[in-house]
C-alpha cells in the first residue's frame, strides 16, 4: 500500500519531464514554434520601442547611461548565475527529476550568493564611474539576480518541451508589466532613473512568477547528484562562454561610461538597442526553437547538417532586409523612436548597423556548437574573441562612442567567418556550405547599402539615383524592399530552395535525403 503512491509519483515526475512525444513531430512543433516565437517577438518589439520612446522622452540621456553603468557590473554578476544550466536542460537528450532538482538548487545557491557579491562590487563601481549615484542602483538592480536564478529550470523545460505558447506569454506579460511600472514611476511620479531600476525589476518578478505557474514541474530534495556533476560540467563551460560574450556586450558600456561619463553612454547604449531589434525579434526567437530541435537531431548527423543550413538560409533571408533598412535608416529612426534631440545616437547607429548582418550570422556558429554539446570550444572561442575586442575597444575609446562602434564593426565582420571555420570543424557541414548558403544575402546587403551611400554622395549628379536614395524613410523602405525582392527573395524562391527550406520544418514526412541542394 505504501509504494504505490510513490509508483505513481515517480511516474507523474518522469511524464512531466518526458520529451520523447516530441520527435514524433519534431518539424511541426519547431514550425509552429517558430511562428509563435515571431508573433510574439513582434508584439515584444513593439511594446519595447513604445517604451523606449516614452521613455527617451520623460529621461534624460544622462539617466540611461546612469542605470546602464550599474547594470554592467548586475550583468557581470548575473552572467554566472545560471551557470549555463537551464541550456543543460534544454541540451540533454535525456533528463530525470534528479538531475533537474539539482540544477535548480545550484541555480538558487549561486543567485542568492552572487547578490551580495554585487553589492561588494557597488563601491568599486562608484569610483570607476565617479558618480555616487551609481551605488545605490547597483544595490536594487542585484535583487533582480536571484529572482531570475528561481526560475531559469523551468523556462528551460519549457523550452525543452516546446511550449511555445507558454513561453512567449510570460516573456509578453512580464514585459508589458514592467513597461508599465517604468512608465508610471517617470510618468506620474518623477523617479527618473529609478523608474528604468523599477521596470527591469518587476520584469523580473513577474517573468518567473509566469513560469512558476505555467511549469508543472517542482523541486525536490535530491536523492543521487551523479547525474548532475557531467551537467554542471557542460553548464560551466557554457557560462564561461557567456561571460565572455558579457566582455564582448558590455565592455563597451563599461569604457564608454568610464571615458566619458553618463551622457555619452546613455546616447551609446539607445543606440545599441535599437541595433539589437533585428537579433531580438528574429535571431533570439528562431535560435530559441532551432537549438532544441538541433540537440534531438544531433545523433543524425546528415539531417542535422540538413536542417541546420536551412534555418540559416530563412534566418538570413528575413533578416537581411531589417539590417539594410536599418543601416540605410539609422538617423530617421532615431529621430521617430527617440526624438530630435537624440541626433547623436543615430551618428552611433548609423555605424554599428554596418555589422548587423555578421552579428546575426555570428550566432550560426554558437547553434552548432550548443546543440552538439561542445560548449568547452565555444568558452575558448569566446575567449580570444573578446580579448581580442576588448582591446581594440581600448584603442578606439579616445574616440568616443563612435570610436567604439568602428571598434565593434571591424571584430565582427572578422570574427564571424572564423567562428563559421571553427565551428564546422569534426560535423557534416563545411565552412564552404556556410559561405553558399549565405552569399546571396551577404551580396544583397553590401551591393543595396552601397547603393544608398553612392546616391547619398552624389547628390544631385544622377537625378534617378538621387531620388531613390534620398527621398525619406518611406521612399527609401518601399525601394529597398522592391529592390530586395526582385533580386534576393525571387532568386531564392524560384530556385526551389525557399519551399525545401520550409517544407523540412513543415511536413513531417519530409527526409533531408528527398532534398535537393
């Protein structure tokens, strides 16, 4: 009588963690997952650059580059609080309650640790950017960092198990809650920098809250860590690459901010944001389903390689026409989104814009080396990589922000090629199928932008050319996209490529080895 509960509870634990019923769909779920996961970015992007610009509105520069000097040392600190264990979760293709029991608990332990080491690191903050107001945001943002740690296992699994809908709900819901808290301190109480700590905050406390309740699965005490030493192994090497990914994101903060002061950084860090939107609303949503579905594939090399080229071709494909418009658009959009008197980061954006489409093609490489669980090459890529950024950050400091942004193109557009070669390195795929893949869209963004800066330089000299490129933001929008779907999507289309593409997420009765390349 006594083991029957427990039979049935340890049934009830294992179907919760179960994610064999996936692959029995595999191409229809990561589809729809990837329609979800658009749909969703979409409403988040609008919610964000709404935000964005009632904020730049109610704030000034000085207060953005006030919370984003705190946040670089939060976000230093908060790199090591998931230790990479929530993609241990999404990774593996086998997990038990154990295991995932055990990642929880470490995930708390090291949130609740690494708070009060932010608060050590707020004085050292405070000298580095001569600004006693920096302290005391480093003290409130670090209460961010164990709330997120209590909820990183079980976003992961329902990442691992594909619930879309559930995901990007709570990702939508915190958002807008913390959008509306930010609004309201700037708005209606005049907190200033503060309400920008106060938004982040409640995003925070809501976003797990959301995947508390929308998650069936529950700690408990663990019986066997065996399991979770190889997991914590793989989840430390994918920290590590994440810290250095952290030096590579937020270095620039920290030399901006350092070199000169809160004004120059809140101008850098809107600029930034606005350069991230396309990474944010395709990148980050297709990745999120592509790696999953990758980790299942990993033990059939021919259709993981299949598969993996042809998310890259669609992720590129929609991409391409958000980075032209924005390279092509840089001042425009920041004069809409934050207002005239933020002149200064359209100058910023119009240069980081130049390396939208390696940073975007950047993250090809992290999806084979997630997904194959070499996470190790990825933390030693990373390294040299932002060794080698940092210092050329250095060097171009004594220009400003715009010297830093000339920085960060150049290390892009190099690094990302050799991530591609390290990355094909020992699979199916070859750094050759990587540049084929991708040429048609590479071609595009150089020879469109080229376009636009020539008619821009000529000025009046070709009549035609010069009503193209400079007849505003709409005029400009509406020749690009013709341009691009004349000579990039049709291409792509009628070449048969594109329908392959999408029929191997599609239809699930489709074999990588039916298709022809």
């Amino acid at each position: 009588m006594t083991k029957a509960p427990s039979g049935r509870s340890d049934t009830s634990k294992s179907s919760v963690l179960s994610s064999e019923h996936l692959t029995r769909d595999l191409g229809r779920r990561t589809a729809s997952g990837g329609v979800i996961a658009l749909c969703a970015q979409a409403l988040i992007l609008l919610t964000q650059v709404g935000y964005m610009a009632l904020m730049a509105r109610l704030l000034q520069p000085d207060d953005f580059g006030l919370v984003a000097m705190a946040a670089s040392v939060t976000a230093f600190v908060g790199v090591f609080a998931d230790l990479g264990l929530s993609m241990v979760t999404v990774q593996r293709k086998e997990v038990d309650h154990d295991t995932v029991s055990a990642l929880f608990f470490v995930n708390l332990g090291v949130g609740f640790g690494l708070m009060p080491l932010a608060w050590l690191m707020a004085p050292v903050a405070t000298w580095l950017f001569n600004d006693p107001r920096v302290f005391h945001l480093v003290l409130i943002l670090a209460i961010a960092i164990p709330i997120t740690a209590a909820g990183a296992q079980h976003k992961a699994l329902l990442i691992r198990h594909m619930r879309w809908m559930s995901l990007h709900s709570v990702n939508l819901g915190s958002l807008v809650c913390g959008c509306a808290v930010g609004v309201a301190m700037a708005w209606g109480w005049h907190f200033e920098y503060w309400s920008l700590a106060g938004a982040t905050l409640t995003t925070a406390l809501v976003g797990t809250t959301g995947q508390w309740v929308l998650s069936p699965w529950r700690p408990t005490r663990v019986a066997n860590w065996r399991n979770a030493r190889s997991a914590i192994s793989f989840g430390i090497n994918y920290s590590g690459s994440q810290f250095t990914n952290y030096i590579n994101r937020q270095s620039d903060n920290v030399l901006v901010g350092w070199k000169s002061g809160p004004n120059e950084l809140g101008f850098y860090t809107r600029a930034y944001s606005l350069f991230m939107l396309p990474m944010t609303l395709i990148s980050g949503p297709i990745g999120s389903v592509i790696i999953p579905m990758l980790s299942r594939l990993q033990t059939q090399p021919d259709k993981w390689a299949r598969t993996y080229l042809s998310a890259m071709r669609l992720t590129l494909m929609i991409n391409t026409i958000l980075c032209i418009l924005i390279t092509i658009n840089a001042q425009e959009i920041v004069e809409i989104v934050y207002g005239e008197n933020w002149s200064k980061s359209g100058t910023i954006l119009a240069i980081l814009s130049l390396s939208l489409i390696t940073s975007i093609s950047g993250q090809f490489g992290g999806w084979a080396l997630i997904s194959l669980g070499r996470a190790r090459e990825l933390f030693v890529f990373s390294i040299f990589s932002s060794l080698i950024r940092f210092a050329l950050f250095l060097f171009a400091i004594q220009w400003g922000a715009p010297g830093v942004a000339v920085a960060w193109c150049i290390t892009s557009w190099v690094f990302t090629p050799v991530l591609w070669l390290y990355a094909t390195r020992g699979t199916e795929l070859r750094f050759k199928d990587l540049v084929k893949a991708s040429s048609l869209f590479f071609f595009s963004y150089i020879a469109i932008v080229a376009l636009f800066i020539l008619g821009e330089s000529v000025g009046t000299s070709f009549n035609a050319l010069s009503m193209l490129t400079e007849g505003g933001l709409v005029l400009k929008t509406i020749s690009t996209m013709l341009i691009y779907g004349a000579f990039v999507v049709a291409p792509y289309r009628f070449a048969g490529s594109m329908w392959e593409d999408m029929r191997l997420f599609l239809d699930k009765d489709v074999h990588p080895e039916d298709l022809k390349h």
